[in-house]
C-alpha cells in the first residue's frame, strides 16, 4: 500500500496491522478526540502513539511507509528490529499469550530456498540448544512459519562490546577483565560441550544492564564428535568463517580443522580491541589483516595505554600467540590467570551506555503514563555462571549487584505525563522515516497474508512445537475461521465461561500489595488448585517477589533449574520449601543427554530467597548441588541433602551477601560414595557467607574448599569426616585483597593429610585465617601453610592422641577421653559425643570444642 497521506488512513493501518490492543487504543483515542488531540499528520499521530506506548519506532516506521502486514511471526508479535547478519535479521518479539518478550532470528525468505543457507540456520538452532549456560544466549525454540523459518532466543537487555567502546573509546583494566574473564566461562562451557565458536569478536559478546557477560551467535559452531551433519560444513562454507580483525591465524588457513584455541585467540583480539580502543590491526585490507594476523605482531599495548598493568599485557599476548602451542589451551586456564583481576567487584553498566526502547516495546507493564524500570519479565533476565575450575565452568564475576531503579530514559519527544499537546504543536519531533523499506522485503514478500493468530502453546513441562523444513502450516483460511468462531464462543456469555473454565488456563490474582502468593507443586490434590502446578519449574516461571512454593510431591524427577533474579527484584523474598516441616522431598535431575549440568539448581542474584526441605539426588551426573552466583544478600539454604554430586555438594562464586544480611548455608548435609572435590567450595572471591551447622561426609578433596579469597566467612560448627583436608584454601590472593575466615567450633575426624591446609601465605594487612576451638581427630596434621604462615590465628583448638601440630603450630591441646563415634546412625549424632557435652575440661582452661549440631 502506498505510504499513509493523513492521520485517519495511519489509524487504519494500525488497526489493520494488529499491533495495537484495540480496546486500549480505542479509549486512548477516544480521550484525544475529548480534547481535541488528534493532529491531522500521519507522522505526528505515529509520534504521539510511539510516545504513549502504544506503537514501536519499528511499527511506527514501517505503518507510515504502507507496510502493515507480518507484524507477527508464529506465536510472536514483532517490536522492534534489533540485529542483521548474514544468517538473518533478528527482531525483539512478545509472546502474544504470554507476554514474554524473546529475540526471534529469521532466516529470510530468499535464503530458505538455498539448500547451504537452511542447512546452516538449522544446524546452528541446534548448536545453541545443546547449550545451556548463563554466559551464553539461550535458545528456546526453532519453528516455521509459512515460508519463514526463524530461532527464538532469549532477549538480552543490553550493549554489545563493540557499541560499548564506540561510547568509551576504551575500558579501564579492571572492567575488561571482569568482560573477558565472563566471556571465557561461556567458552570453557562450549568447549566442554565439544564446540568452537569460530566468530568470537566485540560485537558477539554482549553484556546486560545488570553487568552479565553473554556470547552470542553461534552460527558458525561445528561438533567436534562429527557426523553426517557436519558435513554441510565442508560442503558449503567459504575456506575461511569469521571475522578479519579477530582471526586466528589458522583460521584463515582453514576454518574446519580449528579449535578452542582459535577461539581463545579470538578472545584475545577482543581483549586487546577493550584495552586499546582498536583492534589489533585497524588498518588494511581483509587479505592485509590475515596476513598480518600470521606474521606480524600488533602494536605493543605499553605504547598506546602505558597505565595498563603488566600482568594484564602478558595474559593478551599469550591469548594471541600464533603458535597454538604457546597459547592458552583452554579458558580455564584464562580464568585462572585473571582471577586476581576479577576479585574487585565492578559496577553495572551506567544507563547511559545501554541502549534505549521505546515504551511500548519496554515489555509487559509499560504503557501510558508509566515509566518503565529496568529489564522485563525476570524469567529472561540472564545471569552469571556456573560450574567449577578448570575441568568444569566458573561464573562470569559481576558482583557490585544488579541495580534495583534503573530508569530508562524516554527517548520520544514528551514524557507520558506531559499533558496532550494542541493540534497545532501535537509532536515536535515526528518519527524519522528509517532506511528501512526492504525489511519486510528481506524476510519475505509482503503479499502473505494478514496476521494470523496462532494459539497452539506448548504443553507445561514440554518443548514446544518444533516444525521441520519443509512442514506445510494448515490452510489459512481454515485457521481465520476457526479463530473467528472461536473469538464468537468466547466472547458470548456463556462461551466466555465456558472458555475459562474449561480452556484457558487459570489466570492467578495478583495478591495485595506487600503479600505474596502461595504455589504448590502437585500432580495431584492441593489446597488451591488455580496456584497448583505439576512441576517446580512451572511454579517458579509464575511465581513473583514474596511468594512461597510448597512443594507437596515425594520425589521431583525434573531437569536442573536456574532461578535467576534481576534489577526489578526478580524472585526476592521467594520461598521454596518442602510441605512441611518433617518432610523432604526428593529430586533427582533430569540430565540431558549430550549436556553437562553444572547444578541441580542455579541460584543468581537472588534476595532473600529461601529453598528448604530438599534431598538432592545427583547419581554423580550432575556437578553440584546448588549453586549460588552474584549479589544474593539474605539467601538462606537450610536443611538441604546433597548425595553423590559430581563435583561439591554446594558451590559459592563470587557470591556477595550483606553485613547485615549474609548468605546462609545452615543444618545441610553432603554425602558421596564417589570421591569428590568439596562439601562445599568457593571460588574467586566471596563475602558475607557463613556455613553453619552443616554435615559433609566423603570421601573428598576438602570439606571447604576455596579457590581465591573471601571476607567476613565463616565456617562454624560443621562436622567434617573422610576428606583428604578439613579446610583447603588455594588460588591466588594479592597481599593488598581482604581475606577473613572464621574456622570455629568444627568436628574433623579421618582426614588423610591436613585440617587446615593453605597455599596462600595470607600475609597482608587485611588478611586473617581466625582457627578457633575445633576438635581433630584422626588427623596426620592440623595445619600446614606456606612459610611463617602469617595470617592464621589459632586460638584454643583440641585433638585427640593420633592427631599431629604439623609444621605450623597451633597451640592445639591435646584431649584423650574426648569419645566421638565416627557414624552414628542419628543424623544429629553424627561426629558428636554421645551423651555428653562439648564442654572439656583440661587443667586450669575449659576448651569447648565439637561442632554443634
């Protein structure tokens, strides 16, 4: 149709095309018509609608241009156009149903036809599924719609690194550290699953307005265990894939014989582009840049920005050497290095360097005469990372916290409270008609047919509908007619009823401000069945700030779960706990062939959320537990079993609590017949955690293991037994970071080499290693440490007859009529004297030892 010539013909664009809820925008019409508002220019009533939240600038630009037709695509309805590429354009969609805004890759209509381009989309939609890491864009759903085939992913609210430095010009070190230390643990985690990017460059790494890393794209990934499918490599790709500037130089030779290396070389370049503001090679042509990438080396970074550390210079420089034998071999080994850069926490990104949405495209909530705050649903609001260094995945490290009011500014011409302006001035500043009148064009005529409403949901607990190339879609005439008849049913007295309570799904009230909702996951009777769902993960999708989840089934036999939070306070003050007080329920995760699950459950920048009551299963499948990542201030874990994890029971990263609020691990247990690294581990650096009370049975490397450094923990009155050491502490820790652990009131007893074994001297100012009150039993040393071991401070420890000082005194006093059986068969006995108390007496000095249970 030919462009709009005045605001009436614009308005019937808009209703044709579907965008817009007709009865909001009906009454909000009505309203402007009262006053006398509605100017007459199809550009001024396209800003006024963009400003009151009821078009997008992508809507906006494409209805003032005739183009009224696809604004939807399967079940989603099209916001704005975020990205192209070679592989397609990538638009920001809302779930028409379920109002949860994704990013949705199309592959356009042009390329569908091309047997290579088809082959490859599919092949990569696969590639991303089999990945499921918080540092890398998840993929949810491949379908087909017509002619179009298209990815829906998850929407990450924020920049690319290569938008970023085009604001910044550079990044201080501390900042870029922390990016490609949360790019490196998506890698490790690709690697793991047998994968290479090949395209790892600036504008592939994205980081969100809470300051979490995520690698995107991998269109260009192969399966190192080959098969018949990647095959299509060789048979249709160029000889070289990536991008010039970020080359390996091997990667220009050959792209299919690359490895992880390639990439970590990749990341390297990227490395030196956040430092230095430029590439290695900003000059040239393509063929220039990949000779140059094999023979020459870029400029020394001392010459550009001399205030760069040399630490940091030599970690990019052996990222980039040409010889793949003196690189980096994996990102573990990245993330090992810059572990003493990353235990600073940085800030969130500032607002300012984060891009802007309309308001209508700001997600479920926004609307007229509303601002909105920060990202959109949280159950798209990413997080850091997991797993466990080197031979599994760290976490990105973003501590600093995700922001709590982050206020978008408004980028149309009038806030939405400004009072409606006259006819004559209705909007100053109309929409600028984009460059933009192939877009519909690129992903398929604009001949199809209107907007379809396609309303087939996947069933819960289930994936959704997956249409292979190829697959015919119904008629669309017979599809109109039975939305229509449906629409009619519905919407006529006792149609509607009928519909609610037989079709649609309940729709749960919103509780009163300040109160929460109470969920209960069953499969079978519960006492409010409209907040009952068969599975935890359905209860956790629907479940918001302040509420609870009972769980009222024996045994949950689900895949692991990631509860992220998020800068609108996501899952704060959330519950999740058994039926009852005596009662535990047991999990045993799902794993997912191919996949390696880092945790049972992902816990991230949660606050004040509390999981109680759970038997955890692992069968030794599934790495930990639970683990807990970022800024989590009153978290409490309690009465948690973890049996036969993978790795450790619980695993703590770069996790921050509060002084006044700290993280709790308290009455747990971790049990393994297999041996493992840790009861509990912590790694990079924490603060303000404390475990407390817990029992940690091995065998097993440490009951405590940490990996770096951590500041106001404690470890307290915990019964540890059949571990190689009581407390380990490893990593690297400069003398000017603060470290402070407590060690008091615990019970070890049958440990093979040290209670307290340290590789860090803990010699600095700030730095303290507290020892206080613990029983040895059936230990060959209590404590060892590097020289003079300046920072432990033993203060009234106690072992028994078979247990040594070892090389680091500890003024332990020895007490022989000090009984603890090794297994009790009581829990709450268990490495505790039997029938007596903790209270010994020797000579003049009274020494409580023992773990309380």
């Amino acid at each position: 149709m030919p462009p709009p010539a005045n605001s009436a013909e614009f308005l019937d664009l808009v209703r044709k095309s579907g965008v817009a809820d007709d009865a909001r925008l009906k009454g909000h019409l009505q309203r402007l018509t009262d006053q006398n508002a509605i100017p007459p220019e199809a550009t001024q009533l396209a800003s006024l609608l963009l400003r009151d939240g009821y078009l997008t600038h992508f809507q906006a630009e494409q209805l003032l241009q005739g183009k009224w037709k696809r604004f939807f695509i399967g079940k989603y309805k099209v916001l704005e156009r975020i990205g192209a590429g070679g592989m397609g354009q990538v638009f920001l969609c809302e779930h028409k149903l379920m109002r949860r805004r994704v990013a949705v890759k199309v592959l356009p209509a042009a390329k569908a036809a091309e047997p290579a381009s088809l082959d490859r989309f599919y092949r990569e939609a696969r590639a991303v599924a089999a990945l499921d890491h918080p540092n890398i864009v998840r993929a949810y759903d491949i379908d087909q719609d017509d002619n179009l085939h298209f990815i829906v992913m998850e929407f990450v609210d924020g920049t690319n690194l290569q938008d970023l430095i085009k604001k910044l010009t550079v990044l201080d070190p501390l900042r870029a550290s922390h990016y490609i230390y949360g790019s490196s643990v998506g890698l490790q985690h690709a690697h793991e699953m047998g994968l290479v990017h090949r395209d790892i460059k600036p504008a592939n790494i994205l980081i969100d307005r809470s300051g979490v890393v995520k690698i995107l794209d991998m269109g260009l990934a192969r399966f190192f265990n080959a098969n018949e499918d990647d095959q299509l490599t060789r048979k249709y790709d160029e000889n070289i894939l990536g991008t010039a500037d970020y080359l390996a130089p091997e990667q220009a030779i050959d792209s299919h014989t690359v490895d992880i290396r390639a990439d970590i070389y990749s990341l390297g370049a990227t490395f030196y582009f956040l430092l230095a503001g430029r590439p290695p090679f900003p000059e040239g042509s393509v063929a220039q840049k990949l000779l140059w990438h094999q023979t020459r080396e870029p400029a020394a970074m001392q010459t550009i920005r001399p205030e760069i550390p040399e630490g940091l210079v030599h970690i990019v420089g052996r990222m980039m050497a040409k010889d793949v034998a003196k690189r980096y071999q994996t990102p573990g080994e990245i993330m090992a290095d810059l572990a003493p850069w990353v235990q600073s926490p940085i800030p969130p990104p500032a607002d300012h360097e984060m891009p802007q949405l309309s308001l209508a495209a700001q997600g479920p909530g926004a609307g007229p005469s509303q601002s909105r705050i920060g990202p959109g649903s949280p159950s798209i609001i990413v997080g850091l990372s997991s797993g466990h260094p080197p031979s599994g995945s760290l976490a990105t490290p973003m501590p600093g916290g995700t922001r709590s009011d982050i206020l978008r500014t408004d980028p149309n011409p009038y806030p939405a409270t400004t009072p409606m302006p006259q006819p004559a001035a209705a909007v100053s500043a109309p929409v600028a008609i984009q460059n933009a009148a192939n877009v519909w064009d690129e992903v398929t005529a604009d001949t199809q047919t209107d907007a379809k409403a396609d309303t087939d949901e996947p069933k819960p607990g289930k994936p959704g509908r997956t249409a292979k190339p190829g697959t015919k879609k119904r008629p669309v005439a017979l599809l109109l007619a039975a939305v229509a008849v449906l629409f009619v049913f519905c919407f006529s007295g006792v149609g509607a009823a009928m519909y609610f309570l037989v079709i649609a799904k309940p729709v749960p009230v919103p509780p009163a401000p300040g109160q929460g909702q109470t969920w209960y996951v069953s499969t079978g009777a519960s006492p409010d069945p409209q907040h009952t769902l068969k599975t935890l993960r359905g209860a956790l999708e629907q479940s918001g700030p302040d509420d609870g989840i009972i769980i009222l089934e024996d045994t949950l036999d689900e895949p692991p779960i990631y509860l992220p939070g998020g800068s609108k306070g996501g899952k704060k003050n959330l519950r999740i706990e058994a039926g009852n007080a005596s009662k535990t329920v047991t999990w045993t995760p799902k794993t997912i062939a191919g996949r390696q699950s880092t945790a049972a459950l992902l816990l991230e920048n949660v606050d004040g959320v509390k999981v109680s009551g759970l038997v955890l299963e692992l069968a030794g499948q599934v790495d930990a537990g639970i683990s807990v990542l970022g800024n989590c201030p009153g978290l409490t874990i309690e009465n948690v079993a973890v049996k036969n994890p993978k790795v450790s029971g619980f695993r703590f990263q770069q996790v921050v609590g509060d002084a006044a609020r700290p993280v709790k691990l308290t009455k747990c247990s971790v049990k393994t017949e297999a041996k493992i690294e840790a009861g509990v581990s912590f790694a990079v650096f924490n603060r303000y955690v404390q475990v407390q009370g817990n029992r940690f049975e091995g065998p097993g490397l440490a009951g405590l293991k940490i990996d770096g450094s951590a500041f106001e923990c404690e470890f307290r009155s915990n019964r540890v037994f059949r571990f190689d050491h009581g407390v380990s502490l490893g990593g690297k820790v400069s003398d000017s970071a603060d470290f402070s652990l407590v060690v008091a009131e615990n019970t070890f007893h049958t440990l093979a080499a040290v209670g307290v074994a340290s590789e860090l001297p803990l010699k600095g100012p700030k730095q303290k290693l507290e020892l206080t009150r613990n029983y040895f039993a059936a230990t060959a040393a209590i404590a060892s440490g590097p020289a003079g071991f300046p920072g432990l401070k033993p203060i009234d420890n106690a072992r028994d007859a078979g247990s040594k000082e070892g090389p680091t005194a500890t003024r332990a006093i020895q007490i022989d009529n000090y009984a603890i059986p090794a297994n009790a068969s009581n829990d709450a006995e268990f490495l505790f004297p039997a029938g007596g108390s903790p209270l010994q007496s020797v000579g003049p000095t009274k020494v409580a030892v023992g773990a309380r249970p």
